[in-house]
C-alpha cells in the first residue's frame, strides 16, 4: 500500500495548485460544442455506481477514471462498465491522480459523507467541474469552503439532490407561488421506517487492496473496523451525518423549495435521542423533531427510524400548508388540495426521469458554464444540508439556538465548537 505522509501530500498539492493557502487554481480544459465531457468517478461501491450509470448514458459523456479505495471494487466496476459502454475506464487509487490529470473534465464523488466537502474543493481547485452526492458536506465550515472554491474558481458544482431537476417539482413550486394554496407559512418533512440496530464488529486488520490511510482521510487516526468501512460510518459522528444528512436533506430540500426558503434559518430546536436502538452502537438518533424558524415561516422535520405507519401514507414526503389549501410532495409526484381536502391538481416524474434530467442539468451548464442554470448549484446544496447540520447540532446540545445566517455562526459557544472539526495531519481543510 503507498504511503501518505503529510509532507508528500503538501508537496503534492503545492504542484497541483491545491495547498494550503493557494489562492490560484489550475486552469480547466476548455470543452468544445462537439467534444464529450470526460469524467472520473470517485467512490463507487453503491449509490455511486448508480450516478456513474446515469452519466455514462448521457452520449456526450465518457466515464474516463474509476476511482475507488477498493481495489475489488475498481476492478469490477471496471469490467461492468466495459460491458456497459465497451470501453473500460482507467482505474485509480488514489484521487490525487485524477487532480493532477488535464484529461479529467470534471469528477463525481460518491464517498462517505466525511469526504464530500473536501473532494469538492480540491476538485475546484484543481480547475475540475464536480457532481456531489448529498450531503454536500460534513458540516458547516467544510460546506462554506466548499462554496467559496467553486465561486471564486467559476466551477460548476451541483450537488446530487436529484429531486431537484423533477418537472413534477417546479410544478409544485410554480402552483404555490401562484398563490392557488394562499398565504403559505408552516412546511413539515418527514421519514418514516424502520431501520437496523447497528452492531460493530471488532477491529481488525486492514484487508489486502483496501487504501484505509485514503478512506480515513481528515478524521481523526482509529483502527480498521470491517462495519464502519462496510457501511455504519453513516452513524457515527466522525464520518456520516446521521439519517437527518442521508434522507432527510432530500425531504427538507424539496419542502424548502416549495415554500420559497432560499435562505437559511433564523433558530432551531430538536426534540429526540436513542429511544428504541438503546443498546446497539449507532451514535446518531432514531427519533428527531426538528423545528426551524424564518422571520415569517416555520418548517419543522419528523424523523421516526422504528416505526413504519406513514404520513399521507408516505413512507418520506413533504407537506406545505396555505390558508386556502395545502400540497403534498413525496419523491416522484406532487398533488395538491384545496381547504376541505379535495384533490385539485397532480403531476408525477418517473425516477430514471429525474435522476437523467439532473445529471443532464449539470453537463449542460458544464458546456455553457452558466451557473445560474444548475438546479441545485453548490450554494443552495450547501444550504439544504447546513439545515441538516442545525438539526442535529440542535439535538446534540440540547438546546434552542439562535442562528447569524450571514456568518454561518450560533450564539452559543458549544453549538459553535460543532461547526466544524479538527482535521488529521496530511489532510487539512485548505485555505481557499
């Protein structure tokens, strides 16, 4: 396995353009009308190999690089995507290959949540356009970042809330702002199901072909463990964002933009904790509410991972209510009802639609380099996930906070030191 010292990763990003510091990014290969837009693909064990699919049959597309810590995992997604599109891309270890090539038009990263953030500015500083799965971040200071290198960079970054490019959606939000539900002020999310408890298996020895020192990255040294490399990062503060990050940043996004909250919340509060996994090893809650309050708008979130009765027999959905009427949103259809309940309006959007619409959404605005055409541009993503962030800082205090949008700060010293964290040596937070 290669080694990773800080050193060499500092040397390495200073002859790329991506130190600490550096305010000078590598200049992007111009992509002509009639070229195809090559992208590498980091992280693609699950959902990932599900976006790669999704771009690589867009046909001004070329899934180039296959990038994944894994090397059982490369090798076979390297073959299914030759079997796929009959050409098998490069396959990569480590990132900073992909950085460092001037063939790479622009990555996708699908990794653990840990990862989002920093794959996305380096991605920018290294003149990359980049797709991020959802959450766009790990928490709140690591997402500005984020922000700041993609604009100042003009890189063009969307984030992976495909809901987003849904026809069904900006149906919904064009209805509610016609004004056919009137005067809209309460929104409430939700997830209803029922999940596993979470049972760590001991460390162990890191497996042949498997970089950990790459999949650790910016948290904090600890032993391999089989579970949370597999999958149980997604509950365990260091890595995931819990289940308000994972599912829930869809449900409030789309219920956010409905109502017309494009900014961030004045205060928040939760209710919740470890109510029915009580002795299992999951760090994150199972039951959550969230309330978030706008000068002139509530929006509050219902998070039940042990209980499968579902709102409007939804099992995850939005609903905003007016005074004349309210709408329904859940992941492939919206209806709406009038003040006594009588359905007067619906559309719907198939999956593969959506999910074909918003990656097609980012190659154009990849080619036309507007990015104002994104529909879920690196800024309302970083948005839609710090409300994630609120809530379950929120949970973890214990306390009602009061937010500074404009500074991205609490008014509270301990829901502040959570903003963001202490990264390993060798995989710090670059200055952008």
């Amino acid at each position: 396995m290669p080694q990773h010292s800080r050193r060499a990763f500092l040397q390495q990003s200073a002859a790329l353009g991506i130190g600490v510091g550096l305010n000078a990014a590598l200049p992007a290969r111009a992509v002509a009308a009639n070229d195809k837009i090559r992208m590498a693909c980091i992280g693609v064990r699950g959902r990932g190999f599900g976006v790669m699919q999704a771009f690589a049959a867009h046909p001004d597309c070329d899934i180039t690089h296959i990038c994944d810590v894994n090397e059982s995992v490369r090798l076979e997604r390297g073959d299914q995507m030759k079997d796929i599109t009959g050409t098998k891309p490069k396959l990569v270890n480590d990132f900073r290959e992909l950085l460092e090539d001037d063939s790479v038009d622009c990555i996708m990263v699908a990794t653990p949540d840990h990862w989002h953030a920093l794959l996305t500015i380096h991605g920018c500083l290294a003149g990359k356009d980049v797709y991020v799965e959802k959450p766009a971040s790990h928490n709140i200071v690591e997402g500005r970042v984020a922000v700041n290198a993609a604009h100042k960079h003009n890189r063009i970054v969307q984030m992976g809330t495909q809901i987003r490019s849904a026809p069904f959606l900006h149906e919904a939000r064009e209805y509610v702002r016609s004004g056919a539900i009137g005067k809209v002020i309460y929104g409430k999310a939700w997830e209803t199901d029922h999940s596993s408890a979470v049972h760590l298996q001991p460390d162990g020895d890191v497996p042949p072909g498997f970089d950990y020192e790459i999949w650790q990255g910016p948290v904090t040294e600890r032993a391999y463990n089989p579970s949370i490399v597999g999958g149980a990062w997604r509950w365990l503060f260091d890595y995931g964002t819990g289940d308000l990050g994972n599912d829930g940043v869809h449900r409030l996004d789309y219920c956010r933009f409905v109502m017309g909250l494009d900014d961030l919340p004045q205060a928040v509060s939760c209710s919740g904790g470890k109510f029915f996994f009580t002795d299992d090893d999951q760090q994150w809650p199972d039951t959550m509410l969230v309330s978030y309050e706008y000068p002139q708008h509530i929006m509050q979130y219902e998070m039940r991972l042990w209980s499968q009765p579902r709102l409007f027999d939804a099992t995850e959905g939005a609903a905003i209510y007016g005074e004349n009427g309210w709408v329904l949103i859940v992941n492939t259809r919206w209806r709406a009802f009038d003040a006594k309940g009588k359905l007067v309006k619906e559309g719907t959007s198939g999956n593969d639609e959506i999910m074909a619409a918003h990656s097609r959404n980012f190659l154009d605005a990849m080619r036309s380099r507007q990015r104002d055409s994104l529909n879920q541009e690196i800024l309302s993503g970083h948005v839609s996930s710090t409300i994630c962030h609120l809530g379950n800082i929120a949970w973890r205090t214990g306390k009602k906070l009061k937010f500074d949008a404009a500074a991205e700060k609490f008014d509270d010293a301990e829901a502040n030191n959570l903003l963001g964290r202490e990264h390993r040596k060798g995989w710090e937070l670059p200055t952008v």
